[in-house]
C-alpha cells in the first residue's frame, strides 16, 4: 500500500496519505487534517537506507546483525 506525503497548500500542514493503488494517488486529492482544503501538492518523500557511520551498510534497510 502505497504511502505519500502532501502539503496543504492553504494552511501549509504536511501529512501522510495511504493509497491503495499507486493510480488512486493520482486521481484522488486527500483532504488536509488541518483545515480540510482540498488544495494539496504531493510531496518527494526521503527514503532512509541505513547509517554507514553506526556500523550499518548502505542498502540494509536500517536494519543490522547483532
């Protein structure tokens, strides 16, 4: 299920939205939670790849043997 992130472009809240079709995304605009606005933009979200500096490798999913 894909999740994204918006922001209100009324009242400038950002929050996630769930989808259950990357298409739905397209079609339909959530509402924001803060003022209800229909008026949002989709967000590029950052996706976390683990930390190098902590003894994780680049591409573990942020997960590391113990």
């Amino acid at each position: 299920m894909p999740i994204y992130e918006f922001r209100c472009e009324e009242c400038g809240e950002r929050f996630d939205a769930f989808f259950r079709r990357p298409e739905d995304a397209e079609k339909e605009s959530p509402c924001c939670r803060k003022c209800g606005s229909r008026k949002v933009r989709k967000m590029f979200s950052v996706i976390g790849l683990g930390n190098p500096g902590e003894g994780g490798k680049l591409g573990d999913c942020g997960t590391r043997s113990t």
